[in-house]
C-alpha cells in the first residue's frame, strides 16, 4: 500500500513507483514527506518549489 495514494502510483508491469502528481495540499505534502522519509531505496526527493 502506498503512503501518498493520491500522489504515487505503481507501474504493474515492474513494480516501482511513480509520482503521478503533485501535492496540492497541505495534508498530500505531509504524506508525501512521510514517504520520502520511508523510502528504503531513498529515491524520493524534494527540490522544493523549483
């Protein structure tokens, strides 16, 4: 089950994960932190409002 159900989506076919969009608010941008912060691989990052 993904963090941020809203945000990450799974490709079927190889297992990873995606962003398929952008948080929009306040309560998806925490989500999105908690599944950066729980990544095991460390591949969710921020740039911030780049």
């Amino acid at each position: 089950m993904l963090t941020a159900p809203k945000n990450f989506s799974m490709h079927e076919e190889d297992g990873h994960a995606f962003v398929a969009r952008q948080p929009e608010t306040p309560e998806e941008e925490a989500l999105c932190k908690e599944a950066m912060e729980g990544c095991p691989v460390e591949a969710i990052g921020n740039d911030g409002d780049q």
